[in-house]
C-alpha cells in the first residue's frame, strides 16, 4: 500500500472539500437539524459528497459523519478505514467565526496512522503520518508533489518559549472534570491559562506547541478525533482515555468516545 499516495489523496480531499465549505459559507445558506439537535448546513454534505467520491476511488472504505451508516459486522472485518468529518465544528460555522475543520483520519486496526485537517478559512494544513511525523503549512491549492510539499512545511511541534502552561477546551462544551484539571495544573506549573477553541483546531494548538493539554470530558464521537489524534501522536503527544494509559481506540462497535485527555 502506498501511503504517501493516500495521504496526498487525503490532503486534496480536503483542501477541495474546504472550497466547497467556503461556497456555502459566502452565501445566505439554511440550517436543518438533524435528531440530536445538531446543525447541518448544504456544506457538511456538499464537502462530504466530494470527499467520498475522492475517498472511495482508493479501494479503502469510509466511516462519515455524513455519510452511510455501516453496521459493526462488516465494519469489524476492515484492516484499513477512512475516518472522515467534512465539517467538525458546524456550530461555529453558523456562527461564522471561522473555527471549522475538514477531518480525515486513515485508521488501521483501531489506531489512527495518518490525519489531515484543513482550516478553510485560514486555507492552514495540518497533516501527519506515522513514521513520518506531523506538519502545518498555509496551502488554498492541491498538491501535486507531496515530497515538495513536506519540504515546504514547518514540522510540529513548534518551540514557542511559553512561560505559561495552557489548556484548551471546547468552546461548546465545559464540565466540572475541566475545571479540576485547571486548578490541578495550576498548583504544579502557576502560570495556567485556558483557551476555549472550536473544532478539532484544539488538536491543532496542542500539536504545534501553542497549548500543553486538551481536555475532552464530554461526548466525542470517532469522527471528530481521528485526524487530531494522528496529528498529535506522530508530534510526540498523548491522546488517552480519562484517568488511564490506553490510548482512544477506532473503529469500534459504538463509535462514541471516551473522555479523554492530549497532554
């Protein structure tokens, strides 16, 4: 299996996929509201759409947000699988403050091997692959040469010189458990601060060195931790499951998350 190749794939999956949010995103568009509650706007399935239709092309099957629900029993039987959230952060996206992502994770045997995030608004990439590492670059364009493109990236995590430690959360999402991690971290480091931030971007802050931790004690689901949780382990970080050592796992029966902690 060539992986450069998929991850080449990947990374224009999702700088396509941004285009297509950012239409949708300059116009007057609507919002339905799926069971849960949650929003859903013409861009999470407009992205999604273009990012399968590249995806399936690859042979790899998909697990979307977005798309077709596929039972464990066959699901349990996939060696390699696509991890894809066309618009993580579609709350933001209604709000229009710019904090949304493109996500996608290739996933083998439950653990996330390579990660993409694109930053529409930004036009900022993220990507990562195991045995290769985890890099940003400002890019609005697809990429033909995927080796040019390494080379032209800054690889994470960046030394920022930070006095203070800093822990990011969800912006939508609090929870007692949060605070305690705050006061914990304050008692062994003094100078802590806390950022709220939308999307998989926490992911983002903690893999190039702007923050020390995120915490994540609130429901999750698969698709919207693949693509950070390569991106922070192929930087040299954790992503563990609240109060152990195992790290999140992919690909499972039930695709909710555990709490979790980056760090």
């Amino acid at each position: 299996m060539n992986f450069k190749e998929l991850l080449k794939i990947a990374i224009n999956a999702s700088i396509k996929g941004g285009c297509a949010i950012m239409e949708v995103y300059a116009s007057d568009f609507s919002v339905e509201y799926k069971n849960d509650k949650s929003p859903l706007t013409f861009a999470d399935k407009n992205c999604n759409d273009l990012i399968e239709c590249l995806l399936l092309k690859t042979g790899i099957p998909i697990i979307s947000e977005e798309g077709t629900e596929v039972s464990f029993d066959k699901r349990k039987k996939w060696e390699y699988s696509w991890l894809v959230d066309p618009l993580d952060g579609t709350k933001e996206f209604v709000k229009r403050n710019g904090e949304f992502t493109v996500n996608i994770a290739l996933i083998h045997n439950g653990s996330p091997i390579m990660g993409v995030i694109y930053v529409p608004v930004k036009a900022e990439l993220y990507f990562a692959m195991k045995d290769l590492g985890s890099y940003k670059i400002s890019r609005d364009a697809v990429i033909s040469d995927l080796d040019d493109l390494i080379e032209k990236s800054i690889k994470l995590p960046i030394e920022y010189n930070r006095e203070n430690y800093v822990i990011v959360g969800s912006r939508s999402h609090s929870s007692v458990e949060t605070e305690e991690l705050f006061y914990e971290k304050k008692k062994e480091h003094g100078n802590v601060d806390f950022m709220a931030v939308g999307s998989s971007l926490k992911f983002c802050m903690v893999a190039e060195g702007k923050a020390d931790a995120y915490a994540r004690y609130a429901p999750t689901m698969e698709w919207d931790t693949g693509a950070g949780d390569a991106i922070c382990r192929m930087a040299g970080f954790q992503v563990l499951q609240y109060n152990t050592d195992i790290p999140l796992r992919y690909n499972k029966k039930n695709l909710l998350n555990p709490w979790f902690l980056v760090t």
